[in-house]
C-alpha cells in the first residue's frame, strides 16, 4: 500500500521491552513498527486538568492494522518540525477497513 506523506506527515517507531539488558544494563527493545505516522493533539475532547495545569493525551494513526500491539509500548515520534516526543501506548484499535491503527497514547515520556 503506498501512503500518502499528506496523510501521515509525521515518522514514529513503537517498540516493546525484550526483557532483557545489554551488558551495560541497558534494556534491550524490540522494534514493532518504524515508519509513518500521524499524531493528532485534540482540542477539549481529550483535555484533562491535571494539578493545575491541562493535559492533553493525543492519538496516533499509522497505516497498518495487522500488529498486536501492547498496552504500555513504547512510542518515540518526529514530528513534521523536528520535534521528538515519547509516549506509550494507553490503549489502541485496528481499523481494518481501512487498514488503519489508532492508538490513544498516555502523557509524555523522558
């Protein structure tokens, strides 16, 4: 299937814990999806006041719906500008007629 850079202008990858370190004591991920994405921010749908500041949980779309995903994955996504940010994975749904996944992310990761 060839995807449309409009629709997925930004690049993610999900991985997931292999359950095990590298010799520095590094957990070792395993990669499950390194390609095109779409990260939406919603407005008031998905905004939620947290302390005293609001906190928006975006959504992920990518253009496969055939990988079982995991609740608590690992996300890294690039956006269109160039800016990096981290999540994992809160909960998701595969869309398979139209060979999409939409994945609800929790808050950022460092």
């Amino acid at each position: 299937m060839k995807v449309n850079n409009y629709d997925y202008p930004d690049m993610c990858v999900i991985s997931r814990s292999s359950g095990t370190t590298d010799d520095l004591g590094n957990e070792l991920l395993t990669v499950l999806y390194n390609d095109c994405c779409e990260i939406q921010y919603g407005g008031s749908g998905n905004t939620s006041m947290h302390v005293s500041n609001y906190q928006s949980s975006p959504t992920l779309f990518i253009p496969v719906s055939n990988i079982a995903f995991e609740i608590n994955d690992s996300v890294v996504v690039t956006g269109l500008n160039g800016r990096v940010t981290k999540y994992t994975i809160g909960q998701f749904e595969s869309l398979s007629d139209f060979n999409d996944t939409c994945i609800w992310l929790k808050s950022g990761v460092e």
